[in-house]
C-alpha cells in the first residue's frame, strides 16, 4: 500500500503544488469532479471486476485506489485543465494526449502486476474510461466558462 500512496499521492501532490501556486482557483474547483469521476469509475470497475489493483483487500477493492482517487487522477485532470486554458486552439489533442498519457501509466501499471483485468477489460476499455472521465472534466469546465466561474 505504501507504493499506491507514494506514487499515487505523494509525488502527485508534489507536482501538483507548481499548479496551486500557478492557478489556484483552477485546482480548487476542477479537483474536486476529477477526485469524484475517479472514485465513481473505479468503484463501478470493482464492482464490476473488470479491474483489481494491489494490495487486494477483500470486499473492500477500491480502498487500495484511493490513493489514485485522490491524488493522481484528478490532478491529471487539473493540468490538462490549465494546459487547455494556455492553449485554447488545441482543446481535442490536449485531451488526446492526456487520455493517452493516463492509459500508458496504466499500461505500465498492468506490465508490472500492479492492476489486473477481467470480464473482458482491456487497455482499449481503458482508454475510452479515461476518455470519458476527462470529457467529463471538461465538460464541468466549460459549464465553469458559462457561469464565468474559471
């Protein structure tokens, strides 16, 4: 378990203070539907056993996610927020690149045993996953813009 918090939250929360210093006001507001998307995909994918992730902590799967829940995988959306707001031409390839980035670690994650799928889970479900989670963050991001909240 210390892998997940270290990797997972630590050193997450460590790049993530160069945004809190650069965009505070994005942080604070697109953290928190990035912690929420990723807690309600990952508890669905447990309950669904497409996918499992070490340690394996019997009828409770997702408590060895959240260390991910709460820190890598909303502040991976936090910066593709504020890399979009620098660079508002290029909307659909930073997503791109963020979905892909996201899929590749967890690719890494699958090589070293660290996540294992089932019930027909694959790396391209994983993408589409994380496709939908950060289309999601974007999309409260852009009602954000409406309400001239961000």
């Amino acid at each position: 378990m210390w892998v997940n918090i270290i990797f997972g939250f630590i050193i997450p929360w460590l790049v993530a203070l160069y945004l809190v210093r650069k965009s505070p006001k994005t942080s604070l507001l697109i953290y928190p539907v990035g912690a929420l998307v990723s807690m309600a995909i990952n508890s669905l994918g447990f309950q669904m056993r497409f996918w499992d992730f070490t340690p394996l902590i019997p009828n409770d799967e997702s408590v060895s996610a959240l260390p991910l829940d709460l820190g890598l995988y909303p502040i991976i959306a936090c910066f593709m927020i504020w890399t979009i707001m620098l660079h508002r031409n290029k909307t659909a390839l930073i997503l791109f690149l963020f979905v892909l980035f996201t899929t590749l670690l967890e690719y890494v994650g699958l090589l070293i045993g660290k996540v294992t799928y089932g019930n027909g889970w694959n790396i391209g479900f994983t993408f589409l996953s994380y496709l939908l989670a950060l289309g999601f963050v974007y999309i409260y991001f852009r009602i954000l813009e409406r309400f001239r909240l961000l």
